[in-house]
C-alpha cells in the first residue's frame, strides 16, 4: 500500500475547536499505541534496507519532536508571528542512538514529554485558541487545533512506518 510522504501532505485549516478534545485524545493515547505495538517484540527488531530508521528510531524521533510541538503550540497561545522551524534534517534523531535504549526506556520518554504538551492542550483557553501563527514550511497559518492535528497525524505516520517495519520483520 503507498503511503503519501510526509512532506508532500497538506493541512487544512480547521474551523471547529470543539473538534479539539478527540483530537487531544488521540495524542495522548500514542504513548498507549506504541506500547500496544511494540510489547511483545523482541528488542533486536531492526529496520529494513529500504526505510534507513529502525523502529527504536521511529519511537526516538516522536520523543524527539515533543519540545518542538510544545514550543509552537506557546508561540500561538502567545501571538508570534511566525512559528519556530523544525531541523527538516532530522539530525537530533539520527544523532541520539536510540537504539541502544529499549523500547519500554523509550516509549516512558516519550509518554513523560506527551503528557506535558497534553496538559498545555488542555490549558488553553477559549480566546486563546483563536490565536495564529505561520507554520514556516507549510506557509499557512495554524490555530492550537491545527498543530494538535498535524501532531496526531505525524504521530500516526510514524506508528504506520513502525507498522509496516513490524510486518517487514515478520515475513
């Protein structure tokens, strides 16, 4: 099945906050996804030859992002113009040796950061989540909704990758 690229995805804008607290479900039930997935494998599980990331990678990288999506998600309750670019390089995931964790190390560093941005979500108010800021790749304005979205729909491109690696390693 082919599966759309990341960077060739576009993002709506959303105009119902009130969609806003299943989304925020969705992002706090990732850390419970990926223990779901990857509780009963065994901790040598590597990639394959034609994705470069293995799968303790692919649950480093969405660690890796939290301070990201936490430091935009304060730029739009504050008003910033523009918001913080992401190293589109990924050089903080390639750099951090995740696989020498396990995946339960892991999925807990990622978990302790989610639930951080999870309660910024639930502390916004409603005049802030009225609040914009230029998302600097996409060149459109985003809304706290907005980026919960993107963030749900970056963490499931990432469990459909460690998905398809699971069903790689198999064969």
């Amino acid at each position: 099945m082919k599966r759309t690229e990341w960077f060739n995805r576009q993002f709506p804008a959303i105009a119902d906050n009130g969609l806003l607290p299943g989304i925020i479900e969705r992002i706090e039930g990732t850390p419970a996804r990926l223990q779901s997935k990857l509780g009963p494998l065994k901790e040598n599980v590597v990639g394959s030859e034609n994705h470069p990331w293995s799968i303790k990678m692919e649950v480093g990288h969405l660690a890796d992002l939290e301070p990201l999506w936490y430091e935009r998600m304060e730029q739009i309750r504050s008003g910033v113009r523009e918001l913080k670019p992401a190293d589109l390089t990924n050089r903080k995931t390639f750099e951090a040796e995740h696989d020498k964790f396990s995946f339960a190390q892991l999925i807990d560093a990622f978990r302790q950061q989610r639930e951080k941005f999870v309660l910024l979500l639930r502390s916004l108010s409603d005049h802030e989540l009225e609040h914009a800021s230029l998302h600097p790749r996409l060149k459109t304005p985003m809304r706290a909704i907005d980026l919960a979205f993107f963030v749900a729909e970056h963490d499931d491109h990432h469990l459909a990758r460690i998905q398809e690696l699971i069903f790689l390693h198999q064969k």
